[in-house]
C-alpha cells in the first residue's frame, strides 16, 4: 500500500511516529475515547442552534458543528448566516461549553471565523485549495480537512501536508464520501481509507456519514462501520426538524434518532477497545 503514496509526505506520514492527540478545549481528538460532533449542517436561527446544541450535549456529543459560511452547489440556494451565524455558535458554546466546529470557506474570512471557532473545518471542495491551506497552516487552532470527494487517499494526505509544512500539525482528517458511479447514496462512503489513513498517518481520522451517505437511515449503521473500521470520531448532521432544514434535511437526524446512534455506538466502541 505505502508504495502508492507519494514520498513527500514528511510530517504526516506514520513512519515510526505514534498516533497523534489533537486537543481542543481538553478533549483529545485521537486518543481512547471517540469523539462525537454533532449539529446541523447550516446555523439557520437562534432557536434552531441552541436547541439542537443542548440536545447534543445531552446525548453525549462533545463538540458543535454548524455551517455559517456555506458552500452550496446552487448560487440561489442558503449560503448560510456569516458573521450572525458564527454568533450565535458562540452563544451557544457559551451555554453549553460545547466547542465550536465550522467551516472556513476563503482566507478573506479566516480572522472572522478565527475569533469565533474551536475548529476550522476545510470542506470538501476546498481540499485542493493550496493558498486556503497554507492560510489555516498558519493558525494555532485546530483543523478539520475532509477528504475531496473526488480525491485519492494520496492527494488528501498531501493537502494535510500543506498544513503541517505552514505551521500547523493540528490537523483530523475527515473521511466524508467519494464520488463513484453508485447512485442510490449521495456519495461512497470510503470506509478502506480509515484503517489505509490510520496506517500511512500518524493524524487522527473522523467519518463523516451524513454527507457520505446522504440519507439519515444509513447515518445510524455507517457510524457504527467507521468505530469498527477504527476512526477516531465522528461528525454527524442533527436538526430539530429535518424535513424544514436550509440544507441537508434528508441526511440529518432528530434528535431521538441522534440520542439512539450514540447509545448504540457504544458496544462497538468497547468491542474495539474504544469508548465513548
Ligand atoms: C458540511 O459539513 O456541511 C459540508 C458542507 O461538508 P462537505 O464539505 O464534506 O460537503
Ligand atoms: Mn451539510
């Protein structure tokens, strides 16, 4: 396997290193306990993302997600809240001390997303974005980089290395789908890349089964696929009312649902020597 991947990768490839802890507001991220992170794809109110924050938490999630800065595949679709968005995240970190996990979408935004995040999330289109990796290298917060969907293990692992070689090695990767020729899911969730990732990289490595699979059904088994598969966490789209979201409806849980997949998250965590 290791002869398929490039020799250039000298801060993140495994080599002799041991797996690497990223901390953010003391939870490690790549250590024994997986880590849940949960929210909805975009902030869309006040309401919205304060409940689903404290619904969250009760579950046993440990980190908020929640887009302010969306990018849509339609110009006309919701772009997302921006700055009101980040605010409210930040409101409802306050209350209930869940960090913050949200996407960075152009370096002309990072001082902004900077003063509100725990986690800069580089999405999926951006992966390639060589000029917004070499920016995020240059923070001292913790970076989220999913996988490109049409991206080898290969090319994400050398966009982690932008990141490590500006500066940053702060970094979880985040497996979230591939495009294939498969059409019944939205994507292909490639659940190979978490033990190949875990072998080739020292980084800690999350699934992402939402955007993987595009369907809320699937979220529930996928999630349990990737602790067994090995990841190190998982980041999960959740909505007080799916079928009324901005975006991602059809692939975020309620919160019943979300509350059923950690409590049956947890034997497989254990069957693997894991926790939650
Ligand atoms: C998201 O997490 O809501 C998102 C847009 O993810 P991706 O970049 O993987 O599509
Ligand atoms: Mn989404």
């Amino acid at each position: 396997m290791e002869k398929n991947i490039s020799s250039s990768l000298k801060l993140v490839a495994r080599r002799d290193r041991s797996d690497s802890v990223v901390e953010v507001n003391g939870i490690e991220i790549g250590a024994k306990k997986i880590v849940v992170i949960a929210g909805p794809c975009s902030v869309e109110s006040r309401s919205q993302i304060l409940e689903t924050a404290r619904a969250v938490k009760k579950a046993g999630a440990q980190m908020l997600r929640g887009g302010a800065f969306k990018p849509r595949t339609s110009p006309y679709s919701f772009q997302g809240l921006e700055e009101e968005g980040l605010k409210l995240l930040a409101e409802a970190r306050e209350e209930t001390g869940l960090p913050i996990v949200t996407e960075l979408m152009a370096p002309d935004s990072l001082d902004l997303v900077l003063s509100y995040a725990d986690v800069l999330q580089i999405g999926t289109r951006n992966m390639y974005n060589y000029p917004l990796l070499r920016a995020v290298g240059g923070v001292n917060k913790p970076i989220l980089l999913k996988r490109g969907f049409s991206a080898t293990v290969d090319e994400w692992l050398n966009a982690a290395e932008y990141v490590l070689k500006s500066g940053n090695s702060q970094v979880m990767l985040c497996e979230r789908g591939i495009r294939t020729f498969e059409n019944l899911t939205r994507f292909t969730l490639d659940l190979s890349a978490v033990p190949a990732v875990k072998k080739l990289s020292h980084l800690p490595v999350l699934v992402d089964p939402s955007h993987g699979t595009g369907h809320r059904s699937l979220v529930p088994p996928m999630s349990k696929a990737a602790v067994a598969a090995g990841a190190d966490g998982l980041l999960i789209e959740v909505h007080p009312q799916p079928e009324k979201a901005l975006s991602d409806g059809p692939q975020s849980l309620n919160f019943d649902e979300f509350g059923d997949l950690v409590q049956g998250l947890r034997l497989v965590a254990e069957a693997v020597h894991r926790s939650l």
